[in-house]
C-alpha cells in the first residue's frame, strides 16, 4: 500500500481540503483510499483538523466525483463531493471542487447540498458553461445512482474498509 497526498482544489487553483491517504487498490469503480481516524487534514492554509473516524475514500478514474464511505459513528455514511475528474500525479491525487455535494444520512436520507454555494461561486469564479453542465449532470446521475444504490454506492466500499482495519 502506498501512501498518497490527496489535495482538493477550487476553482481558480486556491487549496480546499488535502491530506495524507494509503491507497488500497483498484476496482472497476476506481482507487480505493483509506484514509485512518486521527488523520490530519487542512482546509486551505487554515490550522489542521483530526478526522476522528476513519474513511474509505474513492476516486473513480473517468467520472466528476469523489466519494467518501464513513464508518459510525460519522453522521453520514456516504458524502460525494462533486469534482472535475481525479487526477494522479505520482504520489498525489488531485481535483477541483465544485461545490455540489451528495450526501446519504445515517437513516438514508439523500441530500444535494451546497446549491446555494455552487450558484454563487459560478458569478464569482466565473466557471465555464461546460463546467457547469458537468456538474449539474453528476450531481443528477449521482442522486440516481446513490438512491438505486447502483455501481460503487450498492456496498463495494464494505470489502475495501475490510482491507483497511
């Protein structure tokens, strides 16, 4: 298993979220990432945070997302953070935030959250039209997919926190 920097970036370049990960493996979902409790995290330059409970993370190879599997007792079990497709550079995964995420509760409960930021930042970011139409479309398949439980959101995530504990 290696280690790897995963770096989340908004629009324009500036650091949202990054933080060390030990990548599992490979699937036909994408890179599973296992990413411990106690790990260190930073939004931006701010002061690091510890994530108390640990989290598979997936980065799918051809899609604009990234999926976190939260173990209890995080208060959701699955947080997507719609991105431009992951990018691997050696030891790094990168890719822009795009604000929209898809989150299903504890008690299943499905939201799309951040709608309110996404509409800002496309006037003040200026995001292209086709990075928009990207982003509304994954949010969409998303809500779908992660309702039908379909493709990664129907349990394989279960085999790779196995690998990780």
């Amino acid at each position: 298993m290696n280690d790897v920097l995963i770096v989340f970036r908004k629009y324009g370049g500036a650091l949202h979220w990054n933080h060390p990960g030990r990548v599992l493996g490979e699937d036909e979902h994408g890179v599973w990432v296992d990413v411990p409790g106690g790990t260190l995290a930073r939004k931006g330059d701010a002061p690091p945070v510890t994530w108390k409970t640990p989290v598979t993370m997936l980065f799918p190879r051809n899609a604009w997302w990234t999926a976190s599997f939260h173990i209890p007792p995080h208060k959701s079990d699955l947080y997507i953070d719609v991105t431009t497709v992951p990018e691997w550079r050696d030891d790094e995964v990168t890719m822009l935030d795009l604000d929209l995420d898809v989150i299903r509760l504890r008690n299943g409960r499905l939201i799309l959250d951040d709608e309110d930021e996404f509409a800002e930042h496309q006037l003040l970011l200026n995001y292209p039209t086709e990075l928009i139409k990207q982003a509304e479309e994954s949010a969409r398949w998303l809500l779908d997919a992660v309702a039908k439980r379909q493709g990664p959101f129907g349990g394989a995530h279960l085999a790779w926190q196995a690998k990780a504990s």
